[in-house]
C-alpha cells in the first residue's frame, strides 16, 4: 500500500511523496541535499501522513571565492 507523505517544515510544505514506509520519529533524512531529523508524524487519513521535519539552515552569506587565474587580455 502506497502512502502520501507530506513533509512539513515550519508549517511550510517542503516536499510531497507517495511511499510504502512511513518515515519515524527522530528518524535522519535527506530532502533536496539538505539533511534533517523527523520530529512529529500527523495522520491526516487513512493513507495521508504529515511528517514535521526540522532541516539544516542555509548559509547564503558564504564568502564568493575570487578567482585569480583569469585569463588576462
């Protein structure tokens, strides 16, 4: 039996599934490269499952590497 499994993070969908196991409780997973921790399974219906997860944040301030072998005209 296939189950909807959608992922939850801060109330905001991250990713919808449909799977044949249900992730678990403090479980590590992977969503789109970024690592997490499951932290609460809802049922919603018989076959319909939101998974809280809490995801690694994102560093969007790293340093932007200069590249000094440019080619020089």
């Amino acid at each position: 039996m296939l189950f909807a499994v959608h992922y939850l993070e801060n109330k905001t969908p991250v990713l919808s599934q449909c799977l044949e196991r249900i992730p678990e409780v403090d479980e590590d997973i992977k969503i789109k490269g970024r690592k997490g921790k499951v932290l609460n399974v809802v049922q919603i219906e018989e076959s319909k499952y939101h998974v809280h997860v809490l995801l690694e944040k994102i560093n969007k301030n790293q340093a932007v590497l200069k590249d000094d072998k440019k080619k020089r005209r």
